[in-house]
C-alpha cells in the first residue's frame, strides 16, 4: 500500500496530525499497536490548559530538596535504580529552570498555548464530542499564605501574557464548591481554560473523525519503520505501508524509534498514575481543583471523581509503584469526599519530556521525510491539534502559522 503520508502514534498528539494532514487533502495511514488514545493520553488530568507558564521546575529550596531527596514528596517519587539514568536530565532541567529559563518557556509556550481552544473547538464540533468539553475553567486551591505568594510568578506571567484569572477568597470558593470539605486560603480560578471528561475518549471521537474523512487507522509496530529507495515504509497488520513522509509521534516511545536512525534526543519519560472514585452522599464536584501543596489534583471525569498523581522518575517499562496513590487516598478524602475506588488498580502513563519543557516540532535533522512531532510534556492534550496543524503545514509546504525554529529538534544537536 502507498499512501502519502504516515503518523505513527494515536495518542492526543498522532491523530490530531493526521485529521489536519486529511483535512489538507493528503492520504493519511495512522498507525498505533493500540486503539486511539490508549495510552498517555488515556489517563491525563483532562485540562486544555491557557496557562502552563512555570514549567516544573526543579527544586532549588532547602527544604524541598530534602523532601525530594528523601523521597517525602507527594508531587515527585522515584526508583533509586533509575537516578544515575534521570541524573543528567535532571541536571538539563536545574539549568533550563532558573529565572530566565521559565521566562523563556512561558514566552515560547505562550504562543501555542494561545492557540488551543481555537483548534480544539472545531475539531470538537466536527468529532461530535461536546458531550466531553466544559468551558467554565478549573481552580488552584492554596492551604497557605506561603504556597499562594510561591505562585506570585505564574500569576505575574499570566498577566503578561493575557490569560484569564482570577483570585477569590475561601467564602466564594465554598459557594462555588459547597460539597469541598477544607477551606483554602485562596483559590484562583482559571476561566480560560476547558476541561474534559474524558481524555481517552475525545481522543477515540478525534479518530473517529479522522476515519471518516477518509483516514485509514492500521495496527502496526512502529520499529518496523525502515527507509527505502522511495521514502518511508512500515509494516502493520494490513501489510507494508509506504509513504514520502512520516510522522514520530509517539510520545515517550520516540526516542527509542529515533535512536537506530543516528537521532539521540533527552527525552524522559515521567510517569504518573490515577484512580477513580464514587462520591459519597451525593457530594457533586464542579470544577476540576488542585491541591497545589500537595501535588494531586481531582477532577470530575465520566467514570467518576479521578485523582492524578505529580511524576514519577522510573524506567518507562518498570513495573508499577503507586506509591503516591497511596500517600495521597487520606488526603484527598479530607478535602472531598470520595467513595469507592472504581478501577480495579490505579492506572498508569508516561508523560514525554524535553529538559527544556517545550515540544519537539518539526523536520527530523539529516533524514529526508521524517517529522517530529512528541515532547509534549504535561500539554499533550492541550497542544496535540497546534502542533498538529504545524507538522501538516510544514509537509504540505505552507507557512507555519508559527515560526517552528524554536520548537525544532536541533536546539539539543
């Protein structure tokens, strides 16, 4: 089979590539070893987020880099046995974090933020996937007058860059929220941002779309991948596929694909976990809150009240620890009152990150046909179809609709 172009990956970032190279009249193959959003994008905190502009950083204070060190802390576990691997990443990440670093990030991210809503929004319409989306933004809930004044940075940035907040006191959160249990100091409300009830499935409606555009979705292993005397060639279970263009969007998998080709990249994989819950008494959450102090965030989602976890640093393949499921069940029943665990096991991802927290996006360095499209970080939800549109714009020839140079794999060659 010869199509024109190739996506590998159909997670968030894969399939909104392919529906916008479809919609520019390329044939499209997507091909995935899994359905349509069953993997990272399957169990994020379901937010297409206006205002990332603080990276995670690393820790630089005292007393978090003992809570880290030890283990302590509730937003970041990690295996001993993988720090020697992570070390130089980690280290990557302390240099890509001080002050000019998270200027540069929030600058750069600023200008695909911007875009999100605006691309999701027709996508959504055209998947019939409204059921998924809410409009009405998701809050920051702060215990202390110290944790509210460490956000004193986002909130200068966000002004800066024109995103939609506002800080209220805990009487109207509690209005907003009556069925919260613990009063915070404040909370901000973040009205520019939607959230979805279901990651995994607005994805699978994006797939949907795609197919019926006329995409064709094939089961595939990506490492089958090989360059041939006319392009690019995978095979899938339809037979071998062939194309002058491919797309790598595989999220934390890329790297491995990459590698055989000549292409090193600092990509980690953070993993992270969630559960699902009943409420009990008929307690309703409204918005989608999170406890900044203490990592996690709960979000009211289609199979019930689900709570994420911050990363974890392990082997991407390693066995589950879901440790801070566990450190974190007390606490967040304290501040709403969750039920019955809904999942038979906590699941668990992996998130793609760049040391810089930007994406990987555009033409791979040295090999003709080959796109980059991964890297996404916690955004990948929030930034599948901008990118996706960029990765379509550059194949078909036409003016990016943003200048790509800073996103390109080259910054780390």
């Amino acid at each position: 089979m010869r199509t024109d172009a190739i996506v590998l990956g159909a997670g968030a970032v894969g399939v909104s590539a392919a529906v916008h190279l479809r919609q520019k009249g390329r044939q499209v193959v997507l091909v995935d070893r899994r359905g349509a959003g069953e993997e990272t994008s399957f169990g994020n905190a379901g937010i297409i987020e206006r205002d990332p502009y603080v990276p995670v950083a690393f820790p630089r204070a005292l007393g978090d880099l003992v809570r880290y060190g030890l283990n302590l802390s509730p937003a970041a576990h990690y295996h001993l046995s993988h720090m020697p691997k992570i070390a130089p990443w980690l280290w990557a990440l302390r240099r890509n974090t001080d002050t000019a670093g998270i200027e540069r990030y929030a600058r750069l991210i600023a200008l695909l933020t911007e875009r999100a809503n605006a691309e999701h929004e027709p996508l959504i319409i055209a998947a019939k996937a409204e059921r998924f989306l809410k409009k009405d933004g998701w809050f920051r809930f702060y215990r202390t007058d110290k944790g509210f004044r460490e956000a004193q940075q986002l909130h200068d940035l966000a002004s800066r860059h024109g995103s939609s907040f506002r800080i209220i006191s805990a009487e109207e959160f509690r209005e907003i929220e009556p069925d919260i249990l613990e009063v915070p100091y404040k909370a901000v409300h973040w009205s520019g941002s939607w959230t979805i009830s279901s990651p995994g499935g607005l994805v699978a409606a994006y797939a949907d779309y795609f197919h019926s555009l006329g995409g064709a979705f094939l089961s595939g292993d990506a490492r089958s991948l090989r360059k041939t005397d006319t392009g690019w060639a995978v095979t899938t279970a339809a037979g071998v596929v062939e194309a002058d263009d491919v797309v790598v969007a595989l999220g934390p998998w890329s790297a491995d694909l990459l590698k055989p080709f000549g292409l090193t990249l600092p990509l980690a994989a953070k993993r992270g976990y969630h559960l699902h819950f009943g409420s009990r008494d008929g307690a309703t959450l409204n918005h989608t809150v999170v406890d900044v102090e203490n990592g996690y965030l709960i979000a009211p989602m289609d199979k019930g009240i689900r709570l994420t976890t911050g990363i974890e640093f392990a082997d991407r393949d390693a066995a589950p620890t879901p440790v801070q499921v566990e450190r974190l069940k007390p606490v967040a029943k304290k501040l709403f009152p969750l039920a019955e665990e809904r999942d038979e096991a906590p699941w668990m991802g992996s998130r793609p990150a760049l040391p810089d927290s930007l994406p990987i996006v555009g033409p791979a360095p040295g090999l003709n046909g080959l796109w980059l499209d991964f890297g996404h970080g916690h955004l990948g939800l929030t930034l599948g179809p901008v990118t996706g549109r960029l990765i379509a714009e550059l194949i078909i020839g036409e003016p990016p609709s943003v200048d790509v140079t800073p996103y390109r794999a080259e910054r780390f060659l």
